[in-house]
C-alpha cells in the first residue's frame, strides 16, 4: 500500500487515507484502552506509548509521534499494508447483507495488538458493557503498570506484565472491579509468567491448534480465544461469536437456535479466509442498528 506521509513538527500526517475511520476502529469491540476527546479525535494507548488521532478533512493526524516510530510500530499496528478494498469487494460479491455491513463500517481495521494484552482484555470483558471493561483495565494499569506519562492532562499507565501480576491475590485484582474474573486473571499471568504457554509463540500454529492452546487457560472459552486470535495473532479466518454477532447471524443467514460449532463452521464455509473481517463488518453493523434485537430471522 501507497501512503502520502509527511512528518509536520511532532506529528505524522497521511493524506488521503482510505478504509480508516476512528469510530469505525475503535468502536467496533475488539480494543478497550481508547478515549474519546471532546474534539470527536481519540486518545490511544499501546506499545507503551501514547497517542491521539484525528481525521480531518481526508487527513489522518497521529501526534505525538516520528516518522521512524510510525514505519516501525504504528503502520503494522493499524494494519496499514492490507487492502481493506479488496476486502470488502471480495466479502460483498453476491451477499446484500454484506454489502451493507461493509458500506456501514467501511473504516474498520483490525488492529495488531499485544497478545498478553488482548487476553487479559478480552477474559475482563466476559458478560460486560464496554464502559466496564475500560474502567478494570485502567485500573489494573494504574495499580501495576509502568508510568508512561501524561497527555492533555490525563496520566497514562503502560498495560501490566505478565509478571507485575504474577503472585498476586485474588483478592487484590478484584480491586480493579473485575469480580469472578479475577481468579482467572491470576492464573493467565502465571501461565505467560511461567511459559506454560509461550504466548507469543501461538501465532505460529494453524487457527485450530492455537485456538485449542489457548482454551486450556483458565477463563478462555471460545469466543475469547477467537478474539485474541484475530485481534493479535494474524488469524484472519477466526471468527468470534457473541450476542451480537450470534443475532446478526441468526437474523440474516441461519436458522434460530444454531448450535455455536454448527455456526462456526457456517461462518467458516461462507467467509473463508475473510470470516475475522466478516465478524467485525457484521457486529458493528448490527450493534449500532440493533440488529436482530427481538426480531425475526430472515435468510437471502
């Protein structure tokens, strides 16, 4: 992919970005440390570091950063040499519904984020609103986090290692208002502080022999181990399912009532090596309309 970028003072700028818009990426479930500025920008923090974007006009401004830090961690965090227009070209061929989710969301990408990171994350998130899962990973940030610095009066904690929580109780995680949580947060720091499982190395094995890797932790179950695979260990074709994407499903391609595998190897067969960008697309799309909220199922 072709890039116009241009380092102006301490920011980087890229003219006439396609297929990345911030609601559409941050808002779409699959990240938790962002915040919302009153200028409708968003404040971001990964990598160990902190930034702000904002769009403006067909620009994208990333401050406070370099061109050298941009080519070494932010163009492969925010997927920056994938066509997301063949993506969606390929998705939407003779799929209505596709075509509509894909149009609505037409700015998401998927976002490479830290596996150790994305699992804490996404076991936190188990049964809860965003808003929740925000306030417990802060928490747990500030509380064993390293100090990263502060940014338009906010101060920013570095996400905890895995070894920062290793041997703590349950009790004191339970501090960051995660609840029943805790006790698995616990024991995943222990197996990435332990190499029980290299977790890093994960990404290496196919989708399903990472996928049962990473169930034998204590609070992954299958909808969380899909999430870490596609949100930080390049499976592509993973394809998580939750209440939204279950009612988008249900209320566009399969029968009510599916059993999960059975809709896992639907999504599978019909997405291919697309179904984590497919995933995406439709729970954005039917989490903003409300999509299969108390209606009826319907199949093209």
């Amino acid at each position: 992919m072709k890039y116009n970028i241009q380092q102006v003072k301490d920011a980087v700028v890229i003219k006439d970005v396609q297929d990345f818009e911030l609601p559409h990426i941050f808002e779409c479930g699959q990240c938790f440390r962002w915040w919302r500025e009153d200028d409708g920008s968003y404040t971001m923090t990964a990598k160990g570091k902190v930034i702000n974007l904002c769009r403006r006009e067909n620009s994208l401004i990333i401050h406070p950063t370099t061109l050298e830090e941009f080519h070494q961690v932010w163009y492969s965090y925010f997927d920056m040499d994938r066509d997301y227009g063949t993506i969606k070209k390929v998705l939407s061929e003779n799929d209505p519904v596709m075509e509509k989710a894909t149009a609505f969301g037409h700015g998401i990408r998927i976002l490479r984020q830290d596996p150790w990171e994305t699992l804490i994350s996404f076991i936190i998130s188990s049964n809860r609103g965003i808003s929740m899962i925000q306030k417990s990973i802060e928490d747990l940030s500030l509380r064993y986090g390293t100090y990263i610095g502060e940014y338009r009066g906010r101060k920013y904690y570095d996400f905890p290692k895995p070894q920062a929580l290793l041997n703590q109780t349950v009790e004191a995680i339970r501090l960051s208002k995660t609840g029943y949580r805790a006790k698995y947060i616990v024991d995943a720091a222990a197996v990435a502080a332990e190499n029980q499982i290299e977790l890093y190395q994960v990404h290496n094995l196919s989708t399903e022999n990472a996928r049962k890797t990473l169930l034998r932790i204590s609070g992954v179950g299958p909808k969380v181990a899909d999430c870490i695979l596609l949100f930080s260990m390049d499976k592509q074709d993973a394809f998580p399912i939750d209440t939204w994407v279950k009612r988008v499903m249900e209320f566009f391609y399969v029968p009510q009532g599916i059993p999960l595998n059975q809709l896992q190897d639907y999504a599978g067969k019909r997405f291919g090596a697309y179904a984590g960008f497919a995933q995406q697309y439709l729970f954005y799309y039917a989490r903003e309309l409300g999509i299969g909220k108390g209606g009826q199922g319907r199949n093209f």
